[in-house]
C-alpha cells in the first residue's frame, strides 16, 4: 500500500511538472513563426537597426520566457518534496504501528491468566451405602491472576465414561468465589471387588473455556487420579494434562 501511494505521488508530480514546459514551447514556437511572418511582410525600405537586431540574437530569449521555465523548475521541487513527505509519513505510521504492537505482546506475557482448578473431594448425601454405590466428584475453578477473566463453559468426565458439560456465564475476579462443577456416576458391578478395597481408580478430565482480560478465548485442560471406596472413601492426585488441542471426545 505504502509503494503504490509514493509512485502515484511521483507520478501526479512529475506529470504536473512537465505540462507547462510543453505549454511554453509551443507558445515559443508560435511565437517565432509569427515573428518570422511580419518580418517577411515588411516593405524591403523599411529601417532596421542591425544593432538592435544583434543585441536580441545574443541576449537569447526574452524576459516574458525564463518565467514559465522557473515555475517549471518550482513545480519540480514540489513533486520531489510532496514524495519526500509520503516516505516519511509512511515509514513514521509503520514504526508507529510496530511500537503499538510490540507494546500489547508483552503486555498479554506480563499478565497472562490462568485458572486454578483445585479443591477435589467426594460428595455424598450420607454415610450408609446406596446399592449400587454412587458418588460425585466436585472440584472448584478460581482466578488466582490480577485481573478478572469470564468463563464461557467446561467439560468434566471419568476417563472412558460419557461428560458433564455445564454453561457457565460467570465472570471471576481476582481472589473471587470460585465456581464448582461435579460428576456423578454408578459403581459398576464388576468394579466391586477394587472398590471394596479401596483401591478403585477413577481417573477425571476436563476442560475450561475462558475470555482473558484481553478478550481472547482459552482452554485450561486438567486431569485428576482419584480413587475410591466404601461409604465416602476418596484420595486424589495431580496428572499432567493432555497435550493435544482438541476438544474431549
């Protein structure tokens, strides 16, 4: 863009500069041809002053010529400087531009937000123990960043199992409430014998959507190693996330 504005100035100048020297060089040929009729109409008696005739032919061309040719000359300059005030204008705007954006990078680095998804537990309606067994999983999402963050939605789901998907609409401050999310599901029959001693696995994913101060969408995943037994038995631990993008099948 930058390119074709400076050529089209150069152009437009050096078109404007070049009109009025044809302009003047017709007008001086006319000039001539005329000058060149009225002496050959003149009667051979008149006077001429030889002098005079040679003081013309060696001070060249009259005073009413050299105007024209300076404002040639002017408007030369003029095209030359207008080019001159676009490149610096263009290169002014891109540095401008470059600072701006150089500017807003390290500003989303220095204040990169994330969620801290924490607080697992079981939760139950009592001691006794339901047949089947149930149980529900709940872990809290928080902001632990400066600044607020808005949460659009998350997944959570027992590895192998079909997820809970909640629709959130909240906005998180800084050091604000946090919002739980859970997983309810049955103890299956075949799984009895590992939870009877405690040493059920049941491992958790998920993700969370969320609008960062700078209005950009992101994905925080996680994953926990859980284990269950009877009555309200619960352990976890941390596993790393998945690293791949897309979302949780």
């Amino acid at each position: 863009m930058t390119i074709i504005t400076i050529a089209l100035a150069c152009l437009i100048a050096g078109n404007v500069a070049g009109k009025p020297y044809k302009a003047s060089n017709y007008k001086q040929s006319v000039s001539t041809e005329s000058a060149q009729i009225t002496a050959a109409r003149k009667s051979p008696n008149e006077n001429h002053c030889p002098d005079e005739a040679n003081a013309s032919r060696q001070n060249g061309p009259s005073a009413g010529h050299a105007s024209p040719q300076r404002a040639e000359w002017w408007l030369v300059g003029v095209g030359f400087v207008t080019c001159a005030v676009i490149i610096w204008q263009s290169i002014e705007s891109h540095r401008s531009a470059s600072a701006m954006e150089r500017s807003v990078t390290l500003q989303e680095i220095v204040q990169r937000q994330w969620l801290e998804i924490d607080g697992w537990r079981r939760e139950g309606f009592g001691s006794r123990e339901n047949d089947p067994p149930t149980y529900t999983i709940a872990v809290d999402i928080g902001n632990p960043t400066s600044a607020p963050l808005s949460l659009k939605s998350a997944r959570i789901r027992a590895i192998g199992y079909a997820p809970a998907d909640y629709k959130l609409g909240h906005v998180l401050g800084p050091g604000g409430e946090p919002i739980r999310i859970s997983y309810s599901g049955t103890i299956e029959p075949e799984l009895m014998g590992a939870y009877n001693k405690y040493i059920l696995p049941l491992p958790m994913e998920g993700h969370v959507v969320y609008i960062d101060c700078f209005g950009k969408e992101r994905i925080q995943r996680f994953r926990r190693a859980c284990f269950l037994g009877p009555v309200k038995y619960f352990t976890s631990s941390a596993m790393s996330p998945p690293k791949d993008e897309g979302n949780d099948g």
